[in-house]
C-alpha cells in the first residue's frame, strides 16, 4: 500500500528591532507497507518536515535556573536569539514487524517490531548553555543559555522490541538508541537521549477487569556529548501500574488507574538535564464514561 501526502506551511514573524521574516514550504511524505507474508510486514517512509522557531526559543530572557556557586546563589540567564531560522527536516524510516501466532503453544504470541531511522535537518533548533567568560578559572556552571541553529544535523538510530504473550501475561524487552551529530564539524549533538534499555511484565486478572503492570528501565551512560562537556551516568528505574476497569456490575463505568513512577526513589541527573530527575511519584486517575 502507498500513501503520498503533502503540507503546506506558511511562517511569518514580525519584531520592531528585527523588521519581518516570513518563509514557507511544502512538505512532501510518502509511506509504503508491504505484508510481504502471513507473518512478516515491511513499511518505509519518506517525508519532509517544516518547524518554525516558537515565541518561547526566540524571545525568552531572563533567569533559566538558580544554583549556588562557593557559597554565593547565582543563576543561568536566558539570552534571546530574534534570527533564530525554522528547521527543514528530510527524515527516513524503514521498519519489520514479524509476528507469530500459537508460536510456542496454542494462544499464544510471539511479536519482533524493529525500525531504523535517519534524520538530515537544516538550522536544527538547539537550546545550548555556554560560559560567558569561557577561559576564566572560577567556571563552575554555565550561566547562559540561547536557542541556536545548527546549520547541518544529523541524526541516526534503532529501536528493536520484543513481546511474548500467552493468555493473560505479556513480557516485553526493548532497546533504543539515537546519534546525533553536527554534520559540518563531526562534533556530538547536545540534548541526545541516553541509549535506553527496557524489559515490562504485564497480567491480567478477573477477565481483563484488573491489570498490573511492572517495568525496569536501565539508561547508559552519555558520554557522547559536545568537546569540553560532562558526561552523564547511567541509572535504571522501575515503575509500576495498576488498572481496575470492570466491564459489568455497577462500577462497569469506572475506571481507577494507579502509577508509582521511580518505586525506589533513585536519585538520576538525565542526559542533558541540570536538575536531577523526578524522585518517587505517585498518581492515581479516576474516570468515569457515560
């Protein structure tokens, strides 16, 4: 099956100081998946995407964040960048899904989903933090920080993840990694998520009404980051889920969901982050459909 599309953008800005900017472009995408048989289906994907800079990247200043330096509270201050240019994006994408039915046993599932992409952009859109006094001896955190442009970006990677369901309990093992590179100088890209490793148990209980769910998330190391920039360790987190839905009686049109985000509160610096990630955080939803 293929399936061509086509958008139209259309970007004006006006400023006082700067006088107007205006651009706007066609963005061609074209999609092609083949069900090449009963257990394996193939798809590409070409398209090309437009992103215009929003107020916030152009135009923020003041303070990003406060920290303490020897004993003194300062802070990393925005600069605004009004030249900041959109981005133009020619991304691809192919990808296998290889699914197998009574695989080992009858009702059960056996499922591999693996993608490749690659993505060139122009005037990528990147927040970076930089010293204003870069050689001075009393550095100790960067204090500002601008929207820039990267004039050519590339960025490259996979995801492979695998399923085997038998009745009412899943198991899922996953991997992903991206590379981001400055295409003109060979320098690594800021703001790249870590390589990531996942492995999720799921089950079912009273005829779907009840589902607990479990994932154990380990992130590398970074250390693929810009000359001159820390690297960032790794950390694994676990979560849990919870859902009550029942589907007859008197509660058929409620439904309670339960989350424990990062269960032993471990403390993580994310890749690129300044604050440390969120520690043990606890959510309950309740819903109710009429």
């Amino acid at each position: 099956m293929l399936s061509p599309s086509i958008r139209y953008d259309n970007y004006r800005s006006k400023e006082k100081s700067q006088g107007n900017y205006s651009e706007h472009r066609w963005s061609p995408s074209l999609a092609l998946l083949w069900k090449a048989t009963d257990w394996l289906d193939l798809s590409a994907r070409y398209n090309e995407a437009f992103r215009a800079p929003s107020l916030q990247e152009k135009f923020t200043s003041g303070n990003h964040f406060g920290y303490s330096s020897r004993g003194r509270a300062t802070s990393n201050k925005f600069i605004s960048n009004p030249n900041l240019k959109p981005e133009v994006a020619k991304n691809k994408e192919i990808s296998a899904y290889f699914h197998f039915d009574n695989f080992i046993t009858q009702n059960d599932k056996a499922e591999l989903t693996t993608t490749f992409f690659q993505n060139d952009v122009k005037n990528l859109i990147n927040l970076e933090t930089y010293y204003s006094k870069p050689n001075s001896a009393f550095n100790f955190m960067p204090d500002l920080s601008q929207y820039r442009n990267i004039a050519n970006a590339r960025l490259r990677g996979f995801e492979i993840e695998g399923k085997y369901s038998f009745n009412n309990l899943s198991f899922a093992l996953s991997y992903g990694q991206t590379r981001g590179k400055n295409k003109n100088s060979g320098e690594y890209l800021e703001n790249i998520n870590a390589d990531k490793y996942s492995a999720a148990i799921d089950y079912a209980l009273f005829a779907n009404a009840l589902k607990l769910g479990a994932r154990i998330s380990y992130y590398a190391k970074q250390d693929r980051v810009p000359q001159d920039s820390p690297s960032y360790p790794s950390y694994t987190l676990t979560d849990l889920t919870a859902s009550f839905s029942p589907l007859s009686g008197s509660l058929k049109n409620i439904r309670i969901d339960l989350a424990i985000d990062n269960l032993f509160d471990k403390r993580y610096l994310p890749a690129f982050n300044l604050m440390e990630g969120t520690g043990r955080n606890v959510k309950v939803g309740v819903s109710y459909y009429f």
